[in-house]
C-alpha cells in the first residue's frame, strides 16, 4: 500500500511529540531511538527513514522552535530599534519559544551547535546555524553597521550566542532576570565590536585613497 505525503507527515509529527515528551521527562542522553520509536508506535528502522541520528531528530524539533520565534520577532519588531534592541527582540522571542525545551537544550546545543562539530554529522543544525547568522548579517547590513560581516565579528556573535543558550537553559533565577542582564551586557560589547570593525575598515578604506 502507497503511503500517502499525508501519512508520512502524521508520523513524522507523531515521532517529534514522542522525542519532545521524552527528552523533557527523561533527558536528552538517558532517551534512546529505541525508545523513542516505541513512543511513536512505529519500528526503530522506520524512525531512521525520517531521521538519521538521535542529535538529527532533537535539532528538528529546536530548529521548528527557533522558526516560530523568527516569526514573532518579524511580527514584534517596529523597525525604530537600535542595533542592540534589534539583537535583543531578535535572541529573546526565539528564548521564549525554546522555553518548553530548556531541561534539555544544552545537551542538543553540545552536540549539534558547537562550532567543533562537523555539518556532516548534523544538517540540521548547520542550517539552523547559517540561517541564524543569515539573519543577523541582515540586521547589521540594515543598521549600516558593515554589508558583510567579517569573519572575526560573525564569529564573536555566534559564541556570544551559545554562551547566552547554554547560560539561559540553567538560569534558575525569577523569570531567568539574570539571562536578560547578561544578554544586554553581552549585545552592547558586541555592539562595539562591530562598530570598531566598521570603523577601522573606513579608516583602512580612507587610508588608500
């Protein structure tokens, strides 16, 4: 029998609720995809032909949360911000809606996020990361800041980034108030980073003419 475009995405919606109960109950490690497709009410082979790894499935599941927030972020921004409310609106409405995944977010981030860990072995991660640094690359071409961030700027945002996500899913403070001190502190020197960067390439610029 023909398995409908239909059927499949009922199961791939079926195995996503199934991983996301899982890990939020049992933890990232401790939830196998045996366990996983025992959830989902299908075979464990068949789990593998809608994700290749454990790491693949968690990252779809955080990569949809992080869209969701693109969404309300586009819908939240005015287009009045400075260049740092603009980062801050952006970082906080994705935060809000990874917060149901928190229990399990630094464990993810380890394992498909960092910058040590090969695109080959987490597409979906690569790509949430590109898309993420796309759009931040937008933000800082629309506030004049440099058409093309350099390697150095682009690259201090994304630790900068990780570092506020791996802090974020264990800040047991009142409404994470800390995250938000550390995010505002954190956006204004890579603010100023940027801003040098563009300065001296003017400079650098001005000097050969």
């Amino acid at each position: 029998m023909r398995v409908t475009r239909q059927t499949k995405e009922k199961t791939r919606q079926r195995i996503l609720k199934a991983a996301f109960d899982l890990f939020v109950g049992r933890g990232f490690y401790e939830t196998t995809t045996r366990d996983i497709a025992a959830k989902a009410r299908i075979a464990t082979g068949t789990l593998f032909n809608y994700f290749p790894t454990k790491e693949a499935l968690a990252m779809e599941i955080i990569a949809e949360a992080l869209e969701s927030g693109r969404d309300d972020y586009a819908k939240l921004r005015r287009g009045e911000e400075s260049l740092a409310e603009d980062l801050f609106l952006f970082i906080i409405t994705g935060l809000r809606k990874l917060e149901p995944h928190r229990t399990y977010l630094a464990s993810v981030v380890e394992t498909a996020l960092s910058p040590f860990t090969s695109s080959n072995n987490n597409r979906v991660g690569e790509q949430v990361r590109v898309d993420h640094l796309e759009q931040i690359a937008s933000l800082l071409a629309a506030h004049q800041v440099t058409d093309q961030p350099s390697f150095v700027v682009i690259h201090i945002y994304w630790a900068l980034y990780l570092g506020i996500l791996a802090f974020w899913s264990t800040d047991d403070s009142p409404n994470q108030e800390d995250t938000l001190v550390l995010l505002d502190h954190a956006l204004g020197l890579f603010v100023a980073s940027a801003t040098n960067s563009r300065s001296r390439l003017e400079a650098s610029h001005d000097g050969q003419h």
